[in-house]
C-alpha cells in the first residue's frame, strides 16, 4: 500500500461511507465560528434532522445532562437550559454515534468508542480545573482523537477484515507496526487526514500533531487518551500509576488526591456513554473495583447487542403531537417572564412548535423591513436549505398585492385550499405559488401591539398530506400567543 491507498480511503468515507457526518461536522463547526451565530441557529441546525432531534431531546432528559429534573420538550428550550456549548458538543456526539450505527459495528469499533468516551470525560474533568470554558472543545478534541481507527474498523470492509487478519496472527507486535505492514500507513494517520479533510477542531489538529504542548487543552486532551488507554487493563497497573504521576503532574497536586478524581471520572465516562446508547462501549471502560458495578477487565464485547443500539426511528415527516404543542405553549408563557429574551429565540420555539407539535412538513417566518415595503425569509424548518427560507422576498404594497400583504394589511389568518376563492386568486403571484407548489397552505400575520410585524406561513406539501381543521386551529392558536410574548416583551 502507498500514500494513494490512504488518499482513496479518505475520500471513499467522506463521499460514500461517512458523508452525512463530514457535512454536520462542517455545518455545526462553521456555525460556532461565526460571531453572529445565536442559539437560535444552533436549535434550527438541530430541527433539520429528525434522528437528531430524537437523540437530543432523549440526552437533554437523561440524568447526566438534567440534574434538575426539569422536562425538556423543545430543541429550542434544550439549548437555553443546557447551555450553546453543551448542545454543540451533543450535536457533534451523536452525529458520529448516528453515523457509526450505520456501519459494520466490530468488537474494535466497541473497544474504541469506549476509549473514545472515557478519553474524552477524563479530558474534560482535566481542563476544567483550569478554565470552564474550554470544557466541551476538550472534550470533542478528545472525543474524536481516534476517529481514524474508528472509521475504519465501521468502514473498512476487506481492508478491515485483512487487518484483523494479521493482527489475530502476530498479537506480539506493536499494532502500528502491523498497520503500516498490512495497509501501508498507521490508522492515526488516517485521523489526521480526516481531522483536516473535515475541519474537525484546530485543536484536534494541534494534539495529534503535538504542537503547541504549552497549551494546556492540547496536553488536556493528551492526558485524556493516555489515562484511557493505560488503565485499559486495570487502575493497579504499572501503566495506570504512570499516568497518574503524569496528571498530578498536570494538576499540581498529590497523587492521594489525582486519584479518587480520576476514578470519579471514569464513573461519569460510564454514565456518558451510557447516556448515548452506547451500553457495550459503556461497559468496557475500567472502573475502580470498589465500585461494584463492573469488575475491571472481565467484560467481553461479545456482550455487544446491535439491536439495543441502534438508531432512533423518526418519521418522514413530523406528525401531530397534542403534547408536545401543550408544552410549548407552556414556554411561550414561560418567556414572557424573561425580561431578557431573545426574540430569535421566541420564533424558535413558535416555529419548532408548528413543526413539531402540529406536524407540518414546513414553516417559515417572513418579517416586514424596516421601510416596512416587503417580507423577507428570517427563519424557517423542513426546507431543503436555510438559504432556501432566506432567499424569499415578498412586496408588502398594496400596489404589488399578493397573499402575504394581504393578510398584514387584514391582520387575519387565512387557509388556503385546493380551490382558491376567486377574490383572492388575483394575490396567488408566481413567487406565492412558487414557494406553496400550487398546494394548500396555511397564513397568519404575526401582530405586537396590535402592528403587523410578520407573517408565518406553514405547509405539507413535501408528504401530500391534508389539511384539517385542528391544525389550522392550533396554528392560530400558536401565532396568537407569540403576538401577545412579543407585546408583552416589547412593555
């Protein structure tokens, strides 16, 4: 094998095998690099993808992440609990677990994922003695430290099974050895490319190539991997007391103290990987044998069960939940006692609440410019892109009439169906019946004091599905109480 081997299988999981996690590594990472990104976007990101929406939503009221017991119902409402940076970092988790799930789960990619876990909350635990802040990068640097083996143990195929192979037969020679011998470069190299063909972090760049070692989230995320890797067999072994020295080393403290800390944190690492589905990986994580939980060393990955992780099952299209509309209505009331509300954030939860809880295939929210002489998209969920929702531009003028000015100028909703009322055919403009497909949709100007500020417009165009009198009801009924959050927030 040569450097063209490894070329070929990076691009063959990035365009074939892992496309769908490049692609989300890239939108969350790009967002979070942004200035202007809010939560809001984080939230909308989220609601693109259903599997990922049923993940997040299970995470954010699992015990690990809600430790106040509060139900979260909404993505929207899970980001302002949680926190921007602890809903990025679940984003990132779960999209490589989502996509990992879809592949050839061998005893490997078990065996990695539960280093990959205990590396990643060792990590994190380590830097925030430091700084708070850099807690979830840490801890998605640490995460994705070995994304190469990773990736290829799920999608290696023949090249896998040849691995293995030689493995099996020389189990005394040094891995990396092997590796070069059998595939021509070392499975780490293959995350390093990985790392830089999906612009991962600059930090996971930095700790695999060992720059910058006076930064102390690179030498963080070091420590994580090491304290994984050499308490695989065990916290009572030559090469877990190293590692301890090394930490209290990085701590300044006594290894007396090192200790119980990193026993603590394999605990959490336990409950993490737990928490993700992840249960065969969870299990093969050294815990102290004090704990009583699972005796170090003597789990088998034979225990691994694909059926009891695989993925969340989410419907094409979201469908009608009277819950769930229930309790966002509950925090649409909620936010109006936060004098310090985003109004992003409030169309959030109304959009997510149409989507989800009445179950239509699109919404959008248009808002009138300043000059107040055309709607523009401002945010939108079901379409096929954001820039899709971003690229609407509507005349609010009399003189230009269409559908949407018409109802800010009437301020009442309307239900448009298959057969238009011929009073209102003339305001079904080509760039109206463009975005609609010429189907039946739903309309109702959103109104703050009593002043049309916008328009929300929401369809099922995409499934065929009908239309019914509930749901144009609820939508209503929806639009109505953002009206009064925003005329009360604007007091």
């Amino acid at each position: 094998m040569t450097q063209s081997a490894l070329d070929a299988l990076v691009h063959r999981l990035t365009r074939q095998d892992m496309p769908i996690f490049a692609q989300s590594m890239k939108n969350i990472q790009g967002l979070s690099e942004r200035r202007d990104s809010s939560l809001s976007e984080l939230a909308h990101v989220v609601l693109q993808d259903a599997a990922l929406t049923a993940r997040m939503l299970k995470l954010a009221n699992s015990v690990h992440f809600n430790k106040g017991f509060r139900r979260i119902n909404t993505i929207s409402r899970a980001v302002v609990m949680l926190g921007y940076d602890t809903v990025r970092s679940l984003c990132l988790s779960i999209s490589l677990i989502e996509t990992l799930l879809n592949g050839s789960l061998r005893d490997q990619v078990v065996r990695e994922m539960a280093t990959a876990f205990h590396s990643a909350a060792q990590a994190r635990k380590l830097i925030s003695r430091f700084n708070e802040k850099y807690t979830e990068e840490v801890f998605i640097a640490a995460l994705l430290y070995r994304i190469g083996p990773i990736a290829f143990w799920c999608f290696g195929r023949d090249l896998a099974n040849r691995l293995e192979d030689a493995l099996k037969l020389d189990a005394g020679t040094p891995p990396a050895r092997i590796e070069q011998e059998v595939l021509g470069f070392r499975l780490q190299q293959l995350t390093v490319r990985l790392s830089k063909e999906w612009h991962l972090s600059d930090l996971l760049d930095a700790a695999l190539e060992r720059k910058d070692t006076a930064d102390i989230r690179v030498r963080a995320v070091d420590l994580g991997y090491r304290i994984a890797h050499n308490v695989q067999h065990g916290w009572d072994t030559p090469e877990a007391a190293a590692v301890i020295r090394n930490v209290a080393e990085f701590l300044n403290l006594p290894e007396a103290e090192v200790v119980p800390l990193l026993h603590e944190t394999a605990h959490e690492a336990f409950e993490i990987a737990a928490s993700y589905g992840m249960a065969a990986s969870s299990r093969l994580i050294p815990l102290p044998r004090e704990a009583g939980l699972v005796p170090s060393g003597t789990t088998s990955p034979d225990e691994f069960s694909p059926e009891s992780e695989s993925p969340v099952s989410s419907p094409a299209f979201p469908i009608p939940d009277p819950v769930l509309q229930f309790n966002v209505l509950r925090d649409l009331s909620t936010l109006m006692q936060d004098t310090r509300i985003d109004v992003n954030l409030l169309f959030s939860v109304l959009l997510e609440g149409i989507y989800r809880g009445i179950g239509m295939d699109r919404v959008l929210f248009a808002v009138l410019t300043p000059d107040r002489a055309s709607l523009r998209g401002k945010s939108g969920l079901g379409w096929d892109s954001r820039e899709e929702v971003l690229r609407l531009s509507l005349s609010a003028q009399p003189k230009n009439g269409n559908l949407f000015g018409h109802v800010l100028r009437t301020q009442k909703p309307l239900w448009i169906k298959h057969t238009v009322p011929p009073d209102l055919s003339p305001l079904m403009k080509p760039e109206v019946l463009a975005l609609s497909g010429n189907s039946p949709f739903f309309l109702m100007p959103i109104l703050a004091k009593g002043q049309s500020i916008g328009v929300v417009y929401a369809d099922r165009t995409p499934s065929r599905r009908e239309l019914d009198e509930e749901s144009f009801s609820s939508f209503c009924f929806f639009c109505h109480q953002a009206g009064l959050c925003l005329s009360y927030i604007s007091r």
